[in-house]
C-alpha cells in the first residue's frame, strides 16, 4: 500500500516492511525499490532532500561504500 507519494518518490507499506520506491532509469521509467525502517520512511517524508540521502544511503551501502 502505497502511503506517501511526491517529488519522485513513492513510500510502501508492504507486510509491515517499509519501502522506498523511485526512478532509477535515466532515459527509460526504471522503479528501484530498496527496504527502509520506519523512522526512514517518516524522514523521507519530509523532502525530497531526505528522501534523495536515504536512496544515497542505500545505493552507497549496496556498492560496500559505508
């Protein structure tokens, strides 16, 4: 169930999981869906500078940067 959605971003609820949901494509609308915590998912709620730090987040993690 989708529970926010603006600037790009769309927050998930699923199973009591939270996702966040966003295009990834650069020319083609690609979705990425990555699992956040809750308290993420009330943060990314709150701008998309938020949102876009939690994706970088992520993104770096996955890529063994943090």
């Amino acid at each position: 169930m989708v529970i926010f959605e603006d600037y790009g971003v769309e927050i998930i609820l699923k199973d009591g999981r939270y996702y966040i949901r966003y295009d990834a494509g650069r020319i083609a609308i690609i979705y990425d869906e990555i699992e956040i915590t809750k308290e993420e998912a009330e943060r990314a709620q709150q701008g998309p500078q938020n949102a876009m730090e939690i994706i970088w987040y992520y993104k770096n993690k996955k890529r063994g940067l943090v």
